[in-house]
C-alpha cells in the first residue's frame, strides 16, 4: 500500500523536476538563438556598410581614390617617426584628412557642388599631398642624421604645407559660402511666390 501512494509521489516530483529542467533549457536556448540573431543582423548590417563604401568609393573619380591611397600611406610614415616630427606633422595630417573628407562626403551626397569643390583644391591632390607623402618618407629615412640646419629646412617645409592646406581650406571655405548664399536666394525667391 505503502508502494502504490509512493508512486503518485515520485511522478509528480518526477514531472516538477522535468518541467524546471525544461524550462532552464528553453531559457537558454532563446538566449541563444536571441544571441545569434543579434550577432547574425550585425553581421550583415557590416556587410551591407561596407557594400556600400565600396559603391561609393568607386564612384569617386581616380585622382580622389589615388589620394585616398596617399593618405593611407602617409598616415602608415607619420606612424614610423619619433615623437617630435609626429608631433610636428600631426596638424598636417589633420587638415589633409579634413579636407580629403569633405570632397569624399561631397561625391557621396551627390553634391551638386562636388565637382566645383574638387576643382577648387585639385592641386591638393595634385601636389600637395604627394609632397607631402614624399616629406614624411624623407623623414623616415634621415630623422637621425639630419644637422641643425637640414631639421631648420624641414620646419619650413612643414609650415610651407600648413600655408598650402590653409589655402585649399579657404577655396572650399569659399565654395561652402557660396553655396550657402545661393540656397539663401533660392529660399527667398520662393517665399516671395
């Protein structure tokens, strides 16, 4: 008799049992599969990002792609200096990124000023930034032999640059306002309509 009310006994604790395991095990695996779908729509919007950098990059005309490679590869020399020329090129490196990004994000918006602006600082391109790379491999290889009047000639050429980049900075400057003021007529006239 004993037997037969201890059989009632174990299988409810029997199912209490398989009902909490089971519920830990469906917690996981929705963690899981929670977990790997996050990671899976991270994924594919990476994909996707860079799917459309690429587009973009090639839509951008060679000369702005070539300058792109420069300043990769003067970003690769200004790494290899010594703490005092990287301290010293570093403002360069900044306006070029500057200036290298808002014609790359002008082609991207299909700016109808894109090419006015590109026009405006094809030198930079041109010349500047392969000067530029150019100065920063010179640096990499004669930082440490370099006399007091050679490091005297490199500290002009570096202000000769900041000159050259202040200079593309206020031709886009330029553009910008001028695109500003001819929005501002276009608002005005159609206001007066």
């Amino acid at each position: 008799m004993f037997r037969l009310t201890l059989i009632p006994f174990v299988l409810i604790l029997s199912l209490l049992i398989f009902g909490v395991v089971s519920f830990y095990i469906i917690k996981k695996l929705k963690q899981v599969i929670n977990f790997l779908r996050r990671k899976t729509s991270e994924i594919i919007q990476k994909r996707q990002q860079e799917k459309t950098r690429q587009e973009q990059q090639q839509k951008l005309p060679d000369i702005v792609k070539n300058g792109q490679d420069q300043y990769k590869q003067l970003q690769q020399n200004h790494a290899k200096l010594p703490m005092e020329w990287k301290n010293l090129l570093q403002p360069l490196l900044d306006d070029s990124k500057l200036l290298l990004d808002e014609i790359v994000e002008s082609f991207n918006l299909n700016d109808v000023l894109a090419e006015q602006k590109f026009n405006s600082i094809r030198s930079f391109f041109n010349h500047t930034l392969d000067a530029l790379v150019q100065f920063s491999e010179k640096l990499n290889d004669n930082h440490q032999t370099m006399s007091a009047e050679q490091r005297e000639k490199a500290q002009q050429n570096i202000t000769a640059f900041k000159a050259d980049l202040l200079r593309h900075q206020e031709a886009l400057w330029k553009i910008k306002c001028i695109d500003f003021d001819v929005s501002m007529d276009v608002i005005k006239e159609r206001l007066k309509k």
